[in-house]
C-alpha cells in the first residue's frame, strides 16, 4: 500500500509544477499526498499538473486530498472552517486550472467520473496536453 | 498519535575534560530541572551540570548544590528537549572525574530525564483513554445502525454492517416511508475518509437523509435536498456517497438515485450475468448542485438487488491485491440461489477470507433485497 511521488519543475513563462503519483492513492498515504502539495504551494507552486498515469488505484480518501489539494492551489488552507466551501462555490460551472490532472488509468478515471470529481478538474489525456494546455497565453 | 515513546539517553564518548554528556530523548517540551538533578544527588556537590537544545543553545548552566531555580520555568528553544544534550562536569575544583564518580555519574546519566519518564506514563494513559473513546464511539456508530431490517411481506431482506478498526463512516437504512403504500426505503452511504470526523458526519447525516427521504417525492429530490444543507451548513473537506432507493412493494418497482457510490448489482431470477445499474450524479457535499438522474429498475418475483459500499471492491489483500468486482459477481454467482442472508454472509466471509490476516481497513456495508417467489 505504498505511493511514490515525483516533482518536476517547467520553467518558462509561465511555471509549471508536474507531480507524478505512482502506486496506489488510499486511506495511508492521503495526507502525505496534501501536504506535499502544501510543500509546492509554499515554494511558488502555482500550476500544478498531477500526473496520474501511474496510480493504479484511487480510494475515496484520494478525493479528499484532489478537494484539498485544489483548496491549497487557491491559496486556501484546506478545512479552514471560514473557507472550505469557498473553492467550490467560486467554481460555478467551470472547472478551475489551478491543478489539471493528466493520463488517469482506466479504474481511476471511472471512480472520478463516478462521483463527478471530473467536474472540479480538467482531465487531459496526458502530461503533455496538459502541460500545452498550462502554459498557453490566456 | 504518538505511543510508546521509549525515552533513554544515548551516552557519547568520554571527553577530554573529563565530563559526561547524554542526549536526551523523548517528547517533553517542559524542563523539570528537579527531575533532571535528581539523578545527580549524592554525587560529588561540586558538580557543575549544563543543558543546551538540540541546536547547541545553552537552556541552563547550575551547580548540583544549588539549583537555579528559574530554570524550571525556561522555554525550550525548538520546543522539545529531544536531542538536547546534558553535560556534567567538575568546574568547581578544575579537575577531571575521578573513577569512582564518573561510574556513578555514568549511571545517573542514564536515568537522568525522568521527566520524560513520567510524559511517557501520562502519553501511554493519554492513548489508553483514547482507544476507549475510541471503541465507545464504535459501539455508539454500531447502535445508529439496526442490523434488524424491518418486516416487508413478499421481500426478504437482510443487511451488514462492519466496522473497521478505525472508525469509519459507512451507514444504512431501511425503514418503511409514511406516504402510501408505506414504500421501503432503501439507504447505503459512505463518508469518505476516517476517524472521528467521518464518523460525526455519518451520525449527522444519516437522519438528515433519512427525514430528506420521508418529506420528498423521490430518493433524487431527497438527496439533492441533503446535498443543500450540507453545501450550505458545513465546511469540511469530507464528502457523502449516497445511494438512495424507494421500493414499490406491490409491484417490485425500485427508483433509485445515486450520488457517486458504487452502482447496485441486480441478480435475476433467470440466472442471467448480475448487471450493474448505471447512472449516477457527483458525491454528496461537494457541490451546489447534484442534478443526480433517478434510475429504475423492476424486480420481477425471485430478482435480487444488492447494494453495498467501496469497503468490498477496496477491499486489500496482504499481496497487494484488492477484492475488486470480479470476486463479488464470482461470490454472487456461488450463492445467488440461497437467502438475502447466505448471499449477504457468503460475500461478507469471502472478503474477510481475503484480507487475512490482516483486520478490515475499511467499513464493510452490504443490503440485499430479494422479491419473493410468487406463492
């Protein structure tokens, strides 16, 4: 039940961050996976692409930790009792860009739309469209 | 949480001086000097006795016979004595420690932050009382959840609840609605995440839902109405999936509605392959609005339904591997011709069989419903 990560950084116009999770994402490894991504916040993460092509399973617990992962991209603690509900709602029908996921696997990708997950993200078909999509002029 | 925490000191090297340094370990933050002297008594009064932190700042620098006594109030700097250092040394005569002291005071040394000694007793009482909050809590989840279905005429019902060893959020629900006809309602949630906070949401929730089902027109009108007041009343980052269903007992209609849980399985009669049924919105509490479709499905006299949470599919075996869907339509496949409760215990004993010998990591949650064979 183990899950390695791996950060890469793109330098150019605009930063990317890409974090790739290989393993299985569950109940044991969640909050590490939280606060790595405080980690990236903290040092001027502010593109994130999460790279999924590895993880061959993701538990309930992994939609706990993309909800706060995408509170911590918009500069929000995660369960701030002021702010929990504040990313979503400031979503409305448009996913933020903030984190973009990339090359969900098959199980991954079904338990995401299962629960509408795939609403909060724009999911790529892999790291480079994502990373195309990241750093293209607004 | 921190247990067991076994303080000892690490002894160093003999210096030149002749003194004797200890690291401390442990998790105390607070200096008890006299504990720390304590040790020390009896030994030559002309000891002199210095702590510095773990980062080389001095904290206190005294002689044995006379403590500083402001010390005791001092702030740790780094906030922990671990990996501070206590040296004892004979600064009042000049000299270096003769055998006899520097045996006792090697020994004294190893005894010497008995503060940490009894933060360890308090840390192991702290963890004690823990694990029993902790296992009231579970019974109290136990008692929210009556194992009892109620008494359906035509159906055989039959469910199962179980708890992992960390509290979980799984609950379920099946009670007789007040409109007419008195349907059956059907609920299998799951709280994602664990501990005390996914139990607390279970236990507001479930009858959140359960008065959401009994005031609406449909499980969809009922579960978007709990997705208001939860989006609107709380703040976390824990979510709800809900399958929530109203079965029509004359005529075996069931309409469903799911919000981002596992699909129900129906077994038919006619020994066809058991089919999911698809159809689903987002997760409970995570957005404004759910727009969950409702979804119907007709049991037909000896059809089964079964509903049930990720605490199957998820679940791990000590290989690595997970239960998966495959092992719950190859159980299904073994029992389907038995009651609601061989099929519920067939699937319940296979997954346990499976993550042997390790304990369920996840609540385990299973409701099966079957039509009765017309008499």
């Amino acid at each position: 039940m183990s899950m390695e990560t791996t950060v890469e950084q793109i330098d150019g116009a605009v930063p990317v961050t890409i974090l790739a999770l290989d393993g299985e994402l569950d109940a044991s490894n969640f909050r590490e996976l939280i606060d790595t991504v405080k980690g990236l916040y903290d040092e001027g993460t502010r593109q994130l692409i999460i790279d999924l092509a590895g993880l061959r399973f993701m538990a309930s617990s992994g939609l706990v930790a993309l909800h706060s992962i995408v509170q911590i991209m918009h500069g929000e603690e995660p369960l701030d009792p002021e702010g929990g509900w504040q990313a979503l709602h400031s979503l409305g029908g448009e996913p933020q860009t903030e984190v973009r996921l990339a090359g969900p696997q098959p199980a991954v990708d079904r338990v995401l739309k299962r629960t509408g997950l795939d609403r909060m993200f724009v999911v790529h078909a892999d790291r480079y469209t994502a990373i195309d999509a990241a750093t293209a002029p607004a | 949480m921190r247990t067991g925490t076994r303080p000892s000191t690490r002894r160093l090297p003999l210096r030149d001086d002749g003194a004797r340094t200890a690291v401390m370990t442990g998790a105390s933050a607070e200096l008890d000097l006299d504990a720390v002297v304590a040790p020390f008594r009896g030994l030559d009064p002309g000891l002199c006795l210095s702590i510095e932190s773990a980062d080389g700042t001095p904290i206190v620098s005294t002689s044995l016979a006379a403590p500083d006594a402001d010390a005791v109030t001092r702030e740790i700097p780094g906030g922990a004595l671990s990996g501070g250092r206590i040296r004892v040394w004979g600064a009042a005569s000049g000299a270096g420690i003769g055998p006899a002291v520097a045996e006792s005071l090697a020994a004294a040394l190893a005894a010497a932050p008995v503060t940490d000694l009894a933060i360890a007793a308090q840390q192991a009482a702290d963890a004690r009382r823990l694990e029993e909050e902790l296992a009231h809590g579970r019974r109290l989840q136990r008692s929210f959840v009556s194992l009892i279905p109620p008494a359906v005429p035509g159906y055989d019902i039959a469910a199962h609840y179980e708890a992992a060893r960390e509290v979980g959020g799984d609950f379920f629900d099946l009670f007789r609605l007040r409109k007419r006809g008195r349907p059956l309602s059907v609920v299998v949630a799951d709280v994602t995440g664990k501990g005390i906070a996914a139990a607390l949401l279970m236990a507001f929730v479930r009858p959140l839902l359960h008065a959401a089902i009994d005031h609406t027109t449909g499980p969809a009108r009922a579960l978007e109405r709990t997705n208001k007041i939860l989006v609107e009343e709380r703040r976390s980052s824990l979510f709800i999936t809900a399958l929530a269903g109203e079965l029509d007992l004359p005529t075996g209609h069931l309409s469903l509605a799911n919000a981002g849980h596992e699909p129900p399985l129906i077994v038919r009669a006619d020994r066809s392959p058991p089919t999911w049924l698809e159809g689903a919105g987002p997760l409970v509490g995570g957005f404004a609005r759910l727009d969950v479709p409702e979804i119907s499905v007709h049991l037909e006299p000896g059809d089964l339904a079964l509903l049930y949470t990720d605490g199957i599919t998820d679940a791990r075996a000590p290989s690595g591997e997970r239960f998966d869907e495959w092992r719950l339509l190859e159980s299904l496949e073994a029992s389907r011709g038995g009651t609601a409760r061989d099929v519920i215990t067939a699937l319940a004993d296979t997954v346990c069989a499976f993550q042997e010998p390790a304990a369920p990591a996840d609540d385990i949650t299973i409701v099966a419903i079957r039509r009765l064979p017309s008499a």
